[in-house]
C-alpha cells in the first residue's frame, strides 16, 4: 500500500483500504475519516476526490502488472523464432509465475483492482489487462490468420477467460497456491491454445 509522510495520512490509507473492500461504490469518505480518527476534510486536502484516493492505493500495483506483461513482450521480441512459430507458450511459461508473485505481493492492492474497482478508471482492469495480449497476436500468434476462426476477438475473449479466472484462482482467501499449481495453471493454458490451434489447422474454415 502506497503510505504518506504522516500519521494521519497512513491512517486514511490504511481505514480507506478497509472500506473500498466494500466496492468503490459502496465506500464512503465520511466513514473512512471516522475510522481513521479524521475528517473528511483532511481526506479532501490530501486526495481532492474519493477516485483519486482509491487510485492511491490501486494505481502503483496496476502499473507493475501492466509492466511485468511488457518486459515479458519485450523478451519475446528479442528472441530468435522460426517463421510461423508460436510464442504464447514460452510467454506464458515466463509472464504467469511473474504475475502470481507480484500478486501475491501485493494481494489486497489487485483484490481491489479485480473486484472493487467498478465506477472508477480501473473498472474492468483484469480485462484491460489481458487485451495486451490481443494487441500483440502478430508477435504471440504470428500464423494465426492462416486459419480464420482463431481471430483477434477469439484470442481477445479466451485471454479475458483465462485472466479472470486466473485473478480469482489466486487471490482465494482459503488457497494456498504453490508454485506446482501454477505450473499446472501454465499447462492447462497452454495445452489450451495447443489444441485449440491443432483444431483450427485439422478443420480450416473454407
């Protein structure tokens, strides 16, 4: 969680990560300022709005998500590929065990981006995050338009899927996720594509 240089500052963050648990709709200013032991008004003079406040705590874990996604592009750029070769495997064998760590990391900080976040910039942020994918199929699924089921939108909703899923698998209060799961996590994705791909290339659409 972000902290401010002040005692009150960290009990508002602190008192607001409580309450935005509730669903940013659901939240309120007034009694995040009683719980912290402030007033509304000191909320206001640090954060200006109740978004902006809820951003605070959110936007920084957002960010490292969305870049752990792009150093991990950026990799498989730089990697050596035979023509047609498909790189979402060796993708996802790198970017899902980043992502679960950092996850785990910073649990309550994604818990809000994954299921408080509605009315605000972050709304919908588990499926933004997973359409960086789609907007790099050329790179992760470079032949796939030799075969004309495996479109951008098919690739864009099976991500959106995965992710989802994904997100919930680990952010479960009651599991322990170990990094065997994950790799299991991996390989059910990837056997996925592999076959859903191994479909498309035995029955192309005429």
């Amino acid at each position: 969680m972000m902290k401010s240089c002040d005692a009150t500052g960290d009990a508002i963050l602190k008192s607001a990560m409580a309450e935005f648990k509730k669903g940013y709709r659901n939240a309120f200013l007034r009694d995040i300022a009683c719980n912290a032991g402030t007033t509304t008004g000191s909320i206001y003079t640090r954060y200006k709005s109740k978004e902006k406040l809820f951003n605070a705590l959110v936007g920084e874990t957002a960010d490292g998500l969305k870049d752990i996604m792009q150093v991990c592009l950026n990799h498989m750029r730089g990697i050596k590929k035979y023509e047609g070769e498909q790189l979402y495997g060796p993708y996802y064998r790198e970017v899902i065990p980043m992502i679960a760590d950092y996850i785990n990391n910073w649990r309550e900080e994604t818990k809000l981006l994954a299921d408080c976040a509605e009315g605000t910039f972050y709304e919908g942020y588990v499926c933004k995050l997973a359409d960086i994918e789609p907007e790099n199929s050329d790179l992760l699924w470079p032949d796939k338009l030799i075969y004309r089921q495996l479109t951008d939108d098919v690739i864009c909703l099976l991500t959106r899927t995965f992710y989802k899923t994904f997100f919930d698998f680990i952010l479960h209060d009651k599991l322990y996720v170990e990094n065997e799961m994950i790799e299991r996590l991996i390989q059910l994705h990837i056997s996925g594509w592999d076959t859903a791909l191994l479909k498309i290339k035995q029955f192309p659409v005429t």
